[in-house]
C-alpha cells in the first residue's frame, strides 16, 4: 500500500507540472502558447493564398525588360510601397494597414520561397536583396519554419523588431495586428536584378544594383505595371561618401520603387 501510495503521488504531482502549478489547468506561458497556435492556424490558409499568388505572378514574368515605367490599368486601391527598415522599431501607426501602404518586396526568383530571404541582407551574399516586409514575414510566422511546422514561436531578434511591443502587451492581440498588417499588402515589387556590382574599396568601380520590376496584383492575379529602378551608394565624383555602400543602395533602390510607382498611379 504505501509503495502504490507512493507512485499515487508520483503521478499527481507529474500531472500538476504538465497541466500548470496547482492542478487548477494550463499556466499563463500554456494558454499562451495555446492561443498563438490558435491564431496561426486561423490565419495560415490565407497566407497560403497570398504564398500561391506570389509563385505564380513570379512564374509569369515577362521574360523581356520594360520598355517603360507604365501600367495596363488603373489600380484600385491604389500601390502605395513603403520600404521595410529593420534598423527602427516601428511604431503602431506606422504597422497599421492605412499606414504601412499595400506593397512588399521580393526577389522573383525566391518569391515562392520566402523562408529563404535574408531578414537582414548584407554585401557578403554576393547577390543583392532587400528586406522583406510584413506579408513575407508572416509566410515565415505561419509557415513550415513556424510554429505550426517547429512548435517554435520567434518574431522578434529573428524575424527584426516585433511591432506593436510596449503599445499592444498581450501577445494573442499583438500577432493578430502583425498578421493583418501582412495580409494587407494586396500588391508585391517583384524584381529581377540585371546590374549588380556590390560594394568594394572606395575609388573602384561604381557599386550600382538596376532591376526591372513588375507589380502584382495577389488578388486579381495579373501584373499591371512594370517599371525599372535603380540603387546606388552615395557618389562625389567617383568616390563613395558613405560608410554603408550596400545599404545605401538598398533604401535609395527602394525609395526609386516608390517614387516611379506613385508617379505612375498618382498622376
């Protein structure tokens, strides 16, 4: 009797620790992870959709460079591409959809794979990227590398600083603004580099990134403008005047993005 006592509490006492402290059910940090499981599994199959929607636009490429920035129709709502700067902690106003604008950024030839696009690029990639925003990182959050696929939650040192930290505490209310805030980027910059000299020794040859972009509609499924664009590190007369050349080209390629495309559908 007292060794079946014994393993009686055993057994209760491993039955506590698994259902949280007290045997009154879950803890704080399970309910939790509970919820955050819950909303990612809510949200996945729209990701999904805009994760399908940016294989085939990149599929259906023109294979020929635009002859000019232009559009085959006028877009409503209209693009409006701000660039995702991983070096600031954004803020709330800055993450919610009216502000943010209706635009991301990938590479074409990793459009269909986002959880292979750097977070944070740099020159030693021998290729040239850009950071994604909102919708890419919230492929990353639902998909395979996600919770879902790893049982593993992190979206803030990996995926860059986690907006809507110290304005929204509650982690469930705070992922569900993330995750809007990515399903609200109705269009993607998709571009295909044709230039590339990454950054050497100042007084080499100009480091410069051109690429021809092409906008896609991930509802409608077309691709109704096309422009090119350029990106290049400060210049004085041969000479770079800048202490950071690659992300130098990053912000002034994607701020030559944003400006063509709002003279193009704001005119």
């Amino acid at each position: 009797m007292g060794k079946g006592a014994a393993l009686g509490m055993a057994v209760a006492v491993v039955a506590m620790l698994l259902s949280g402290c007290g045997g009154g059910g879950d803890s704080e940090e399970e309910r939790t992870a509970k919820d955050l499981k819950a909303i990612l599994k809510e949200y996945g199959a729209r990701f999904e959709q805009r994760r399908a929607a940016l294989a085939a636009a990149a599929s259906r490429l023109p294979k020929n460079n635009p002859v000019k920035n232009s559009c085959d129709r006028e877009l409503d709502p209209r693009p409006y591409f701000q660039p995702f700067d991983h070096k600031s902690r954004v803020l709330d106003s800055y993450n919610s959809p009216d502000q943010g604008g209706n635009v991301d950024i990938a590479s074409a030839s990793e459009a269909d794979t986002p959880e292979r696009i750097a977070d944070r690029p740099g020159w030693k990639l021998g290729r040239f990227a850009v950071a994604p925003g909102w919708l890419i990182r919230g492929m990353w959050i639902t998909g395979p590398q996600g919770p879902l696929g790893t049982n593993h939650f992190e979206v803030t040192s990996r995926y860059g600083y986690e907006p809507y930290k110290g304005v929204e505490e509650d982690p469930a209310r705070r992922l569900r603004k993330i995750l809007d805030v990515g399903l609200h980027k109705r269009y993607a910059a998709l571009f295909r580099v044709t230039t590339y000299r990454e950054p050497g020794r100042p007084g080499d040859e100009a480091a410069v990134v051109k690429a021809d972009v092409f906008i896609a509609d991930l509802e409608k499924g077309d691709i109704p403008c096309r422009l090119t664009a350029t990106g290049e590190p400060l210049d004085v007369k041969g000479y770079w005047y800048s202490t950071t050349p690659y992300e130098d080209m990053q912000t002034s390629f994607q701020l030559d993005i944003s400006s063509k495309l709002g003279a193009m559908t704001r005119s």
